[in-house]
C-alpha cells in the first residue's frame, strides 16, 4: 500500500497559492522534508502567539500616549479658567 500524498501538501517556495513547488516529485513520493505537516489551525495559532506581544505592546502604548493627552488637555483647562 504506497502512502499518496496530495499536492496541498507539498511545501511552495513563496507561501503563496502561485509560488513554485519546493521539490513536487519527491513531496509526492512522501519525503517528509518536502511536505507541510502541520494544519492551518497550528499555524495561525503560532502565528497569533507570535503577535500577541506586539499587539499589547502597541496597545499599552496608545493607551500612555491617550492618558498623558488627557492630563494635558485637563491642565490647559485648569489654565484657562
């Protein structure tokens, strides 16, 4: 019983739908360097872990900038009064 393998499987050169196979042939031979073998879920999810620090990072620092703007509008207020 010989191990098919699809096409969907096999590694791009671009991580792109149109970039070149990596090596076709031997992807669908079954050599395993050739192929994707993690799902879409494992990779979007490392992906995230990947991000996440950078998305609280940015948002921890919008939210100084907005906190120091608002100290400032309150004491040109103080001011005017």
């Amino acid at each position: 019983l010989e191990k098919v393998t699809p096409e969907a499987c096999c590694q791009r050169e671009l991580q792109s739908q149109e970039g070149m196979f990596v090596d076709k042939e031997a992807c669908l031979r079954g050599i395993e360097r050739f192929q994707n073998r993690q799902g879409c879920y494992t990779v979007i999810l490392n992906s995230f872990e990947t991000y996440v620090y950078l998305a609280g990072a940015l948002a921890i620092g919008v939210l100084a900038i907005e906190l120091f703007a608002m100290i400032f509008a309150m004491c040109l207020f103080r001011g005017i009064q």
